[in-house]
C-alpha cells in the first residue's frame, strides 16, 4: 500500500478519534505545529526518514520535542505510529489531516501573489469575493513575488488566474 494512502488512512482515523473525545481543534493545530516544525527543521525530517535509527529513539526525539507542547491524544498518537515503525510517514499524516479537516470545516485554501503586498481594504474585498464565489471559508496564503511588475496571480484549488503585467506583456 502506498505511503499517501497509509497516511491518509491514520489521519482519518486520528480525526475520528479526535471528534470522539471532543479535542479536535487541538490536534488541528498540533498538525499544524508538526509540519511546520518538520518544515522548518531538516534534521528532525532525516531523522524521522531514517530506517537505520530504532523507533525507539525516535519516539524519544519526538518526545522531547513535543510533549507539553501538543495534546496528550496527539502524544500517543505519535507513540503508537513510531510502535508501528511508520515515523517516516508522519509529515504525510499531518498533511493529510489538515487536508481531510479543511474538508470537515469547509475551509477552502486560497494564494495570491502580487507584485506588492496588498492592502487590508483589497485583502477583504478578495476575500469577500472569494467566498461568495466557493461558498466556503478561505485560508489565503500572500506571497510576493516583484517580478510580476503588477497585477496578481490567484491559485484556489486547482484554478488559476494569472492577472499579473508579466504575463500580458508580449514575448
């Protein structure tokens, strides 16, 4: 069986079990503080990826890092996942949750690039729009890129709309 489908399979499980004892919103954000945390910290990732290192260590590492930090359900979550030697496969756990949860909450993940950072009021109105648009709540992600001379390019699912100078201006 594939990684994503095994990932996928425990973060539904874990999102069941989190609805169940009423703590989901906490292990939301626990997912949410594991991949970044992942993210940010290369080592933590190559060590979770190594086979030659027991999951017994690793189990440790992942203690120390989170515990205090994340949910007791969260803690054992990774204690049974590293019992199973699939620590490997926890950042796609955490993914898959936080994409699986989106889909519960209806929360539709939405980026825009612009060639500067957009004003609060133009923020708001995209928003707005946006929502009106999907008929979900939208997490949008700003990133920008001055490259695009001016204009925007909006990603929502698997759309894109690609207003920027750039890309108007001939070959």
């Amino acid at each position: 069986m594939s990684d994503i489908r095994v990932a996928s399979r425990y973060a539904k499980s874990l999102i069941e079990l989190a609805r169940e004892k009423g703590v989901l919103e906490q292990v939301h954000e626990d997912m949410q503080l594991f991949e970044k945390t992942i993210a940010q910290n290369r080592n933590l990732q190559l060590l979770l990826q190594n086979p030659i290192i027991k999951s017994d260590k690793k189990q440790a590492v992942l203690s120390g890092v989170f515990k205090g930090k994340v949910q007791e359900l969260t803690m054992a979550f990774f204690t049974i996942v590293a019992r199973k030697n699939r620590e490997a496969i926890l950042a796609s756990v955490a993914t898959s949750f936080i994409a699986q949860y989106n889909t519960i909450k209806g929360i539709q993940k939405a980026q825009v690039i612009s060639a500067f950072p957009l004003a609060p009021a133009l923020r708001d109105q995209l928003g707005k729009k946006l929502v009106a648009e999907t008929g979900k709540k939208i997490e949008l992600e700003e990133l920008v890129d001055p490259s695009l001379i001016g204009g925007f390019v909006l990603r929502i699912g698997d759309k894109q709309i690609d207003s920027s100078v750039r890309n108007n201006l001939p070959s």
